[in-house]
C-alpha cells in the first residue's frame, strides 16, 4: 500500500482543509516556518498513533479554528496499490472492493478525528450501501446475516463465512444498493475487528526529523536500526518461528508450575488451591522490546553523538543506501514510508547531492515511498519538477500545490526556488531575458526604461560605450567575464531586473 494523498484540517497551522499528493519519491518544499514539517509530523500522528515521533497534543489544533469553536483535527489518507485479499474477520479471505470499503476514485480513505486532540475516532470514508435492508452488513454477526438470507431467501453457497454471506446478499439487492459516500465509523462495535485487522496491511511510517536529540539514549543512528527491528519481525516467516520459539517456552513454564503446584498440593492443599500460574501468551510478547538497546558505536566504543553533526548524517545517508539494497533483494518486503526531514542539514554540497540521488534510488524500491522536506535551493536544483510540492502562503493563506505554471511556459528549478526562497540567481535571470527574446518582445521590453553605460570590450582590444537598460547590462555582464571594464551588479540590481521582467511577462499572458 501506499500514499497516495493527504488531507488535513485544524491541524497546527493549517486551519482550512488542504490536500497534498504523493509520488514514491515526493519534496515538500518552501521557506523556514511555512508548515512542511507539520505535514510530515501529521502523518506520524496518523500512522503511529501519537506514540512514535510526534505526539498528538490539544495545543496542535488550529489557533483560528480553536477561537471558532472547531476543535477537532482531522487526518485523511488516500491509499492505493491495495491488497489483492485481506481477512477482516475471523479467516475468511475477501477484498476491499467486494465489502464497499473504497471511495468512488477506487481508493483506501482513511478518516481519523482527534477532538481537542485527544484519541481518535477513525472512520473510512467507501462508496457503500445505505438501502437499510441491506446497508450495515459489515455491523452484523453471522446468525444476524444467516437470518436476512433465510428471511429473504437469498441464494448463499457458503453460510459459514461472514464475507460470503455479505456478498450474496450485496448481490441479491444489486439493483437497489442505494450506493452513497458516507464515512463509516471503525472504532464503534463490531466494526473495531476490522479495523485492528485492516491496520496490518497499512504501511511502516519512519520520521528522522532534523532536529533529532544528539543523547546516547536517541540518537540519529540509533532510529534507523531500530524502525529496520520493527520491519525485519514483520516477516512472516521469522514470526512462525518466533512464535514456535515463544510457544515451546510457554509449554514448558507451564511444566514446572504445573509439577510445583502438584508437589504443592501434596503439602498444601489450601495454599495451592489460591495459586495459579501467570505466563504471557506467545502473542503478547513484544519481540522488538529483545532489540531495544540496538546502536552503532564508533572506534574504541566512543559514542556517536561525541562526533559532529555531519558525520551522524552521513551514517544516517549510508543507512538508507544499505536499506536499498536490502529491498531491492527482498521481493515482499513490507510497504515502507520514509520522512527525512531537511537532509541537507549538516551536509556540504557534495554530500547533499549525493544524499538526495540516494534517497531518490531508494524510492524506486518495490513497496517504497520517500518524503523529504527541504528549504535548500541546491537540493532543489537535483530534483524532478514532478516530485516537487510548493508550499505557499499568500495573504494567510496557505497552498500546496505541484509545480505550478507561473511566468515561464515550462516548469523551470530557478523558478521554483525563487517562489519557494526568494532566491535571486543570475540562472532564473538567464531563463526570464532569454524566453522574453525568444518571443521576439526585448525591443518593447526595453521601450521607456532607463539605461546606463556599458563598455564592450571589442575583438581588436578596443572598447565602445553603449547605453543598456539594467536587464541588458545584467545579462553582458553574465556573459562576458573576461571583460573587466564594467562594474558588478549588485543583488538589489539582480533582483529588481528579476521582477520587471515577471512584471513584464505576466502582462502578456
């Protein structure tokens, strides 16, 4: 399964409901304090329950929202490349289709509601019966189902499982379904099976934020080993054998407590009629509690928080590396999220590059989804345009949009950090002179504007004074360094030459 989008409301700054999609490999990007990490952070509390990185917290909600009475977050995921088969209740395989539970866009959406950010409610919003004879189907037990097919003498080849029992009675009213969108509560009633079982198929969520602790108790190598812990006694076959190994322990506790209480009995009849043995069943021992000590020391057991900051990142960039490899070899593996907060963080340039092309890799893995964010202009420039999502906030209000089209006709990197950072660069000015010529608008560009002297500097070594408004002068002086004659312009210059060429194109579109 993965992420397909995310919808979320009243939720730290974002107070009106906004929605973001996913690629396997997605960049939210946009300036310090705009709102990426609280995208990231909100899937942690969807996925992790408020008990992994981030915690769920009443001041979360939405300032504006809180003074208008509207105190409850909300959470939304779209899933997509769903299971084929899934098992909601006792062992009867079935699909996500067949009991109505998708949208109408053939997604997984999964709706969780924190009131004063408090516990959640979680609903799945399906395209679903509401003909009342046959709507709820999911609410009922067997003997409630086996009675609606007596009662309405419905055709059913299998009354022993529930999935089939539903599906013959879906098909008996197939033509009065009264199919309607509506959110169905899975944490009320008979309903909350489904939904401890559904939970299995959802994806791992891992965050490494950039502001991790640098303690030995939590460090930043230490996370990765233990979300790898987490995902390596998800497989199946290294659960059967942790589970024969827990159940062999168990019988055999059982043993010796039950020949003590034998001996026991003989002695003390009455003391051992008030004893009886507590052993934890195979299925509640917490096998990654074994592995919670896990770390990486470095040479002579000097622990790594001792080393900078660079040196931690780049063990966290060799992780994802050794995890991609891992993956690749491994066909089933479980559908795994990675959140990297700020990767540039720490990092020269070299290493950022390096960085992001292998998380970047790493999102071409089976079953494999990256989220960055970002508010680093070198990183963007190693980015495909359709990997980027644009955070803005424009008059208070706040978007998250793909690249968008704005004053060139082609998604342009210089463009988006300019409308990310603000970065001014002489390659964004490049791209705005070039595409006004090649549209054949530099004389009327360069009607009514003030000019100023440029020397050109000739073949024969002579020089020429000619007049150049300031976006002409800009791009000789960019193109022509071997002449020394002109001053350097400065950032000011740089950036309103910049914005009377948007000026500029924006008035012919």
């Amino acid at each position: 399964m993965k992420i397909r989008s995310l919808r979320i409301k009243n939720f730290r700054g974002y107070c009106d409901e906004i929605s973001i999609n996913f690629d396997e490999f997605t960049a939210l990007v946009g300036k310090n304090d705009i709102g990426k990490s609280s995208i990231v952070d909100a899937l942690d509390i969807f996925f992790n329950g408020g008990k992994g990185v981030v915690p769920i917290e009443k001041e979360d909600v939405n300032v504006g929202a809180r003074a208008n009475q509207e105190n409850e977050i909300s959470i939304a995921v779209c899933f997509s490349e769903l299971p084929d088969r899934i098992v909601i209740d006792a062992t009867n395989e079935t699909t996500l289709s067949s009991e109505h539970l998708l949208n109408t866009d053939g997604l997984l959406e999964i709706i969780k509601k924190y009131p004063n950010g408090g516990s959640a409610k979680v609903f799945i919003r399906a395209f679903h019966p509401t003909n009342p004879d046959c709507a709820d189907l999911l609410l009922k037990k067997d003997n409630e189902l086996r009675r609606i097919i007596d009662t309405k003498q419905v055709p059913c080849d299998d009354r022993t499982r529930n999935a089939v029992m539903r599906s013959a009675i879906w098909r008996y009213y197939s033509d009065d379904l009264q199919m309607s969108t509506i959110d169905i509560d899975v944490t009320k009633g008979d309903t909350k099976s489904i939904w401890e079982k559904l939970q299995k198929y959802l994806p791992i969520y891992s965050l490494f934020q950039s502001d991790r602790k640098n303690s030995d108790g939590d460090s930043e190598v230490q996370d990765p080993l233990k979300e790898a812990v987490k995902e390596i006694l998800r497989d199946e076959e290294l659960q059967r054998i942790l589970d024969g190994v827990a159940t062999t322990v168990e019988g055999k506790l059982r043993e010796v407590s039950t020949r003590t209480l034998e001996k026991l009995q003989e002695m003390s009849p009455d003391i051992a009629s008030t004893l009886d043995p507590v052993i934890p069943t195979a299925s509640s021992l917490k096998w990654a509690d074994v592995f919670k000590n896990v770390s990486i020391t470095s040479d002579e057991n000097i622990p790594i928080n001792k080393r900078g900051s660079g040196s931690k990142r780049l063990i966290l960039l060799n992780f994802f590396r050794a995890e991609l490899e891992r993956r690749q070899s491994e066909a089933n593996a479980t559908s795994v999220i990675y959140a990297i907060e700020e990767p540039e963080t720490s990092q020269h340039t070299e290493n950022q590059r390096k960085l992001i092309h292998a998380l970047m890799e790493l999102a071409q893995a089976p079953n494999t989804q990256v989220i960055i964010t970002t508010h680093s202009a070198p990183i963007v420039r190693e980015l495909n345009l359709y990997n980027i999502r644009l955070i803005r906030n424009e008059n208070g209000e706040k978007t998250v949009e793909n690249v968008p089209r704005n004053q060139l006709p082609y998604p342009s990197l210089n463009e988006v950090n300019y409308l990310a950072f603000s970065e001014i660069s002489v390659e964004y000015h490049d791209e705005l002179y070039g595409y006004i010529d090649e549209q054949g608008w530099l004389n009327e560009y360069k009607q009514g504007k003030p000019t100023r002297p440029y020397i050109r500097l000739r073949r024969d070594g002579t020089t020429l004074e000619e007049p150049k408004i300031l976006s002409e002068y800009i791009r000789h002086v960019i193109h022509h360094p071997e002449n020394i004659n002109n001053a350097r312009f400065t950032l000011d210059e740089l950036r309103q030459s910049i914005e009377m060429m948007r000026d500029f194109i924006s008035s012919k579109i």
